[in-house]
RNA sequence: CGGGACGUGGCUCAGUCUGGUAGAGCACAGCGUUCGGGACGCUGGGGUCGGAGGUUCAAAUCCUCUCGUCCCGACCA
C-alpha cells in the first residue's frame, strides 16, 4: 500500500474524548474514528489489524473442530421469553418492535438462536459433538461504555457454541477450547493469563477468563508467586486465617467511647490507636430490595460478588445514608453489630470469627464500641467467606503468596451445562433410545478488544508497538526524498520485493519532511521500519530499524529483503 | 440511573468569574525558503460560540430548559 494513497488520518494532538492510553493511539494513529457514544468505526488500517486477529481466530477455531456460522443479529422476542431472558437481562438487551409491532431486539450474545438450531437440527448423539462459531457484531446498550474499543456498545465478537452429549464430552471440548485460546492470544504475540472467573449472568458451573496483563486493565486477577493458581479476585477463595495477634489476649470490658466525626477506618483507628485488622466494619447493603448488615475487618473489602452468590441475589448496592440511619439509628460511618435489630439479616467475613476485643460503631452518632467480643456482646452472625482476597493472602490451592495483578479479560469461556438446552428443549436419543439435554458450552472473545488490549500493553511515549501477527503491516518503507529519483526507484525496488515475498508493506511516498514520516511510523507502531535515505547515496545501504527495540542495522540495498524476511520469521 | 466535568473554525485550547464588534497554535489553500525526528516567512479561506427560550440598549459570557460528550460507581468480550 502506497501511503500517499492510503486513507490514514493521523492526529498530532490527542482528542478530547479519549482517556486510555488505547483509545487515545487508536484515534491518533487512524484506525478508528467515533460516531456516537460507544459506536466506533473502523477506518482501514484499525479494519488490518482487526482481520488479523480475525484470521487467527478462525485459524484456531477450525483446528479446534469448531464450524463457522453467521446468526441474524436480530432476533425475536419469542426465543428469548422461551429462555426466560427477555425478562431477566436488563436494559443492555436493546429491544425495539418492527413494522408489523413484532417484539425484537439486537443480539447481545446467541445462546438462544444457536440453541434453537440445535434443537431443530439435532436428533442423535452421533450428531454429537457439535461446536459452532461465528465472528460477528454484538450489541449491549452498555450504560456506560468507556474507554473506546474496550467497551462499546457495538462489538464485534467472536462466539461459539458447542454441545455435547455428557459432562465428561463438555468437559473434553471445553479442555480443547481452553487450549484453543491459549493458543489464539500466544500467535497474536500477547502477554495474558487465563484466569478461573466468575460466570456472571450468563450461567452455567465453571469458566476462565484470559486476561491480558496490562497495568491500566479494569479486572484485578490473584496470581500465585509459587503455583500457577489465577483467579479473578472475584471469585478467589479466600482461607479462614488461623492465627491473629488479638486472639491470645484476655477479654475486656466494652466500653462505648465517643468518637466525633470520625467515620472511616482510618479516622477511627488512627483516633483510638488501633490497627484496622482490630476493627469490625459494618457495611449497610440492599440486596436486592432487603437491607443486609455485612461485617468485614477494618483492613478486609467486601467482595459483592460472593455476597450475593452467598444471598442468593441478583443485585447488591450500598445503602444510601437514609437507610443506614433507619437500619441502624446511626448516620454512615457508626453502625456495629452490637444492638442492630433483630429482623436485620447479618452476615460476617470468616476472619472476624477469631476476633476478639474488636472495635466496632455504636449505631449511634459520633460512638464506637471497644473490646468487643462475640456471644457476650454480640451473638454469633453467619459466618463465611465474603471478602476480596488481598496481597499476601495464601493461595488456595497451594498456600503459597497471593500478588494481584491487573488485566484486560479479552476471551471468557462457559460450562453452560443444561441451563439453555433444557428451557429451550435442546434434546436427542442417546444409544437407549432415551432422550438426553445436550450439554453447553460457550467461548466468547472480543475482537476489537483484542486489539486494543494489545495496543494497551505494547506502547511507548511516540505510539504503538503492534506484536508483528496483528500489526496492520510488517513493514514501513520510509521514502526520505521522494524527489531524489534515485531513492525513489530504491524504495520501489524494496517494496516490490517486499510484496512478492508476501510481507505486507506500507511505502511511506509521501510528500512530507523526514520528521513528519518517522513521527507517523512511529505512531502507527509497525513492527520494521526500513529508511530510504542519505545512506543509499553514500554506501548503497538502507537502514532496517525494529519498533520495540529501536535497535537498527544498515544492509545493503539488495540484501534489504531478504534481511526483513529473515528479521519477520 | 446517581455523582462530577465539559461543549467556542477540522484538531488542541484561550476568552465566560467581571456582558460591549470572536482569538491563538496546529491543520487546510497559494507563493518562497527549507528538507534524517511533527520546519519557517508572507498571504488567504473557514466559526449560527451544542440547541431552544429568557434577562439586557447589548449575551460565547447572566438565568431556565434541553441535547451531546467524557470521567467515577452497577454490567461485561
């Protein structure tokens, strides 16, 4: 491609709208451009890289044993009152009615029209296993999309559904697909890590999220130092500590003490020369519609996500400062367990069990309560697992030293199990006779999301820095003189070369100063640079220059393709 | 949806507090000089100041409403 032809607006200046790092290089360096919130348009060189992981994607899909399909992405509402998701999934299912007042909506994801097939298609397990996949646009009326390609409202994702006729055949797919992903985000030249995950409301028992690492991720994943155990950390089992330096000291007294103002952990520890590990937060929280008082350590964080499977609720917010003071007779920041009323459902965090001597509020203004102790004081809550795991929590399955890291999830894949095949009557006649649920599975990636996540790891402070497979081209010829009609036939010559050895090329011809072209190759984040310029006059040589390292090597003009071939492989 | 910020040539922003004939840089067009890390000079074109009401002799500026965008929380590829 001849870049004086190429449509490539680049920006100098970074726009307004963007605030991460991808989203800002994205639209600097041309590749999308924004139509309304969440609903992004892919300019050429964004439509490259885009194809790239596409192909790779497809590439791993078919090895894996999965077929290609392509669902309407409109949808009719029949199918999804059948699934019972038409009540169930929120405002992100956008839903509209067509000229004849049909009931419709945009896919958010295809479990319900791939399992509609299957249950018209499928009759025998020997039509089983069946995996099938498509790369298509999704839609989620997001209430907030952010942050560019990492979460806008029209996406384009790559779905697959598989069936299979027990638990153990999932569980052999589901290895397969697991290998698959792996395999995918290592040829798109990632650094990720696949990560035990919750399954959120899509259902089923067991998943992983691949995550790629990256500072700036939305999703915080518990990583072992001595194992490979990863989880997203909210879901991470957390082990009951044992020991804690309060358990061996004698009861006290509890004393009500005064506390004026202070309401966090830190105002009140630091007022009565406490550690937060000594004190019992109180978190008021509606679950669903009914207050819950949930009671964590003062060094601990609530984990809503286990709260909730604990609840068995849907959703979970803290309350506001009304109902805190109807709940507990005490503005935020002073409720305690200590003569919260009886109704009040009340559920602690395994670690405050073995505390003794605890501070807590007083469910009155500007008090707290010192030398607290459980059944004296306060009578026994549930107890159980409700926090987010931390640094330097022991691995669940090793016991060895929980570091948490950050990453961007780009791939997440289900056991869904019976859930859609037995609301939507995904049958077939086992060797018996008998009629058998097909048993789910799906995978999920984000395409555009991908690339983002790998424009979010791999940059510097001049752009982006494309892992070679998804880079929109291998290579840019940087023309330094197009007038010089030496250079000029030099630089033809190469990327002629070039694209006869099937290296996808961009031959910078424009009519711009140096600065101008290397600033753009730069931003444009292209995996080899090769400069046209004064050398060629002097010695016959061009020079071959590597984004990541920055590092460059002079080669003689013929040798040049042969050098970037051998560099490429 | 709750909280916060912002809408001024294509882009980045100043001007708004304290009302008085719309500015800069970049980009664009022309000419000249330049030419290995986003050049310089001269000339030129381009803006209903997001929109609608209102206050005023006078509104980008003050008031009301509205639309849009972005950021923080719940959702998720």
């Amino acid at each position: 491609m001849r870049y004086s032809k190429f449509f490539l607006p680049t920006l100098k200046e970074v726009p307004a709208e963007a605030e991460v790092i991808s989203h800002k290089l994205l639209l600097r360096a041309g590749m999308i451009r924004k139509l309304a919130s969440g609903l992004y348009s892919y300019l050429p060189l964004g439509l490259r890289s885009l194809r790239k992981v596409e192909k790779i994607i497809r590439e791993e899909m078919d090895r894996a044993g999965a077929q290609e399909v392509l669902l309407p992405m409109v949808q009719p509402s029949e199918l999804w009152k059948e699934s019972g998701r038409w009540e169930r999934y929120g405002k992100e299912l956008l839903r509209f009615e067509d000229r004849h007042g049909r009931a419709s909506c945009l896919g958010p994801t295809h479990e319900e029209v791939i399992t509609d097939i299957v249950r018209k298609e499928i009759r025998s397990y020997r039509d089983l296993p069946l995996n099938l996949y498509q790369i298509q646009t999704k839609f989620r009326d997001e209430i907030r999309p952010r942050f560019g390609l990492m979460r806008s409202r029209e996406f384009l994702m790559k779905d697959a559904y598989s069936f299979d006729v027990d638990d153990d055949a999932l569980e052999k797919t589901y290895q397969v697909m697991y290998k698959a992903y792996c395999r995918i985000f290592e040829r798109c030249g990632l650094d990720f890590r696949p990560v035990e995950a919750d399954t959120g409301s899509i259902g089923g028992h067991a998943s992983h999220e691949f995550m790629v690492m990256a500072d700036t991720g939305e999703d915080q994943i518990a990583c072992c130092t001595s194992c490979d155990y990863a989880a997203n950390v909210e879901l991470a089992p957390v082990i009951q500590s044992s020991n804690h330096q309060i358990t061996k000291s004698p009861n006290h007294q509890i004393t009500k003490v005064s506390t004026p103002g202070k309401r966090s952990v830190e105002e009140v520890t630091e007022f009565l020369g406490v550690s937060a590990d000594c004190l019992v937060k109180t978190l008021i929280v509606i679950a669903d519609d009914r207050p819950v008082a949930a009671l964590i350590r003062g060094d601990h964080e609530l984990n809503d996500v286990k709260l909730m499977r604990l609840l068995g609720v849907e959703g979970l917010n803290f309350a506001d400062d009304a109902t805190v003071r109807s709940v507990t007779g005490a503005p935020v920041g002073f409720a305690g367990p200590v003569g919260l009323s009886e109704g009040l459902k009340v559920v602690a965090d395994q670690d405050v069990s073995i505390l003794k001597n605890f501070v807590t509020g007083a469910n009155e203004p500007d008090a707290h309560f010192t030398g607290v102790n459980w059944g004296r004081d306060v009578s026994m809550p549930e107890f159980a697992d409700i926090r987010v795991i931390t640094e330097g929590d022991p691995c669940p399955r090793c016991k060895g030293k929980i570091e948490l890291k950050r990453g961007i999830e780009v791939g997440h894949i289900f056991k869904l199990g019976t859930k859609y095949s037995e609301v939507l009557g995904a049958t077939f006649l086992d060797a018996d006779g008998k009629k058998q649920l097909a048993v789910m599975g799906c995978y999920g990636i984000g395409v555009g999301r991908t690339v983002a996540a790998a424009i979010e790891q791999n940059h510097d402070e001049n752009g982006i820095i494309f892992p070679i497979p998804i880079a929109p081209f291998e290579v840019i010829i940087s023309l330094i003189n197009v007038k010089d009609t030496v250079m000029s036939k030099a630089a033809e010559d190469l990327y002629n070369g070039l694209m006869a050895q099937g290296v996808e090329v961009l031959l910078d011809d424009r009519k711009e100063r140096p600065g101008v072209k290397f600033k753009d190759a730069d931003l444009l984040g292209i995996p080899l640079r090769i400069v046209v310029g004064k050398r060629l006059e002097e010695k016959n040589e061009v020079e071959i220059r590597s984004r990541v390292t920055g590092e460059t090597i002079s080669v003689i003009k013929n040798e040049a393709v042969k050098k970037v071939v051998e560099i490429l492989q």
